[in-house]
C-alpha cells in the first residue's frame, strides 16, 4: 500500500465548467484538497424523482485524505448548486510515492 492508506479521490459533478472551477479553485486554496482536475463534459444519465434524467455535467477530480475529506464534502455542499450533488471518495490503494507525500504536504497533514 506504499503510504496510501489515509488518501482519497473524490468524484463530482457539475453543471457547468464555470462551477467546477469555481469549487476547484476554492478547496485547493483552503488546503482541503492538493489537486482538482476538472475533466470535462460527460454524458449523465440517471434516475431523479422518479424519472430517469440525462444531462451534460462537468466532472471534477479531486485528489485529498481522509483527515480533510469531512470539510472538503462540507465546503463542496456550500458552493454546489445541485440540491443532492455527487460527492464520492474512493480510496487510493497504491500510488507513486513521491506524489502521496506530495499529497499529504499539500493538504496540510
């Protein structure tokens, strides 16, 4: 596992690149996350309110740890239009070294 345990990926959707920037820009200044990519424009299909839905969104790729995720889902929550966003953290399991640690300076650990 190579020092991987505590670190995460989280994954969410937007409505639009404008607000995908605007969380990116936000959890990385806090130190709430070391990394964010914002992807690009997917093709979402999904079930809301009983019917099934397709939308254009923007996913956002962030790159932080366990210690910061509850404040990361707290501040994405605050800045996200959608009334239930997708926030899911996936753990990483192995990574380049160099990087995890990089990871963990830049969210503060």
């Amino acid at each position: 596992m190579r020092g991987a345990r505590r670190k995460l990926v989280v994954f969410v959707t937007t409505g639009s690149k404008k607000e995908a920037r605007a969380i990116a820009e936000t959890l990385v200044d806090r130190k709430l996350a070391a990394c964010a990519s914002v992807v690009g424009v997917v093709d979402s299909l999904y079930r809301w309110q009983g019917k099934v839905q397709r939308s254009r969104e923007v996913l956002l790729m962030i790159k932080t740890t366990t210690r910061t995720y509850a404040a990361l889902e707290r501040r994405v929550k605050a800045l996200h239009s959608y009334e239930v966003p997708e926030i899911i953290a996936l753990p990483i399991t192995d990574g380049l070294p160099a990087y995890l640690a990089w990871l963990d300076r830049e969210t503060g650990k």
